[in-house]
C-alpha cells in the first residue's frame, strides 16, 4: 500500500512539473513522457549545480585557508 502511494505521489508531481502529460483524442487516452523538458530540466540543475561548486572553490584556497576576512574576536 505504502508503494503505491508513493508511486502516485511521484506521478503527480512530474505532472505538475510538467514531466508527464495526459491526453484524450477520440476515443483513446495516452500519458506522455515529456523528455525534452526533462532534459532541459535537469540539464539546468546540472549547470546551477556546477555554478554552485565553482562558487564554494573560489571561497576555499587550496591550503584550506578561506578568502574572507579574519573574524574579530568580541570583547
């Protein structure tokens, strides 16, 4: 039961992604996979992932020393 709960969860949210649409034409209904969105989906994740660890290398040096400030100790 658990399973096909989660299952269903699954579908509906790549329907509201737009990853699976659902269609009706004359007497014959059709779930489509929507591929090209998937790839442009993932393939931009893909790149704000890569933005991301470029990011937190440029905030590292490769002595383990960061780029920031020291932090001031309080009085």
């Amino acid at each position: 039961m658990r399973v096909l709960i989660i299952l269903a969860a699954l579908v509906l949210l790549f329907a509201v992604a737009g990853w699976i649409t659902f269609s009706k034409d004359s007497g014959r209904s059709s779930i489509n996979l929507e591929t090209d969105e998937i790839r442009e989906d993932t393939g931009q994740i893909m790149h704000e992932g890569s933005e991301l660890l470029k990011n937190a290398e440029e905030e590292v040096s490769p002595d383990g020393a960061t780029n920031r400030p020291p932090a001031t100790e309080a009085p």
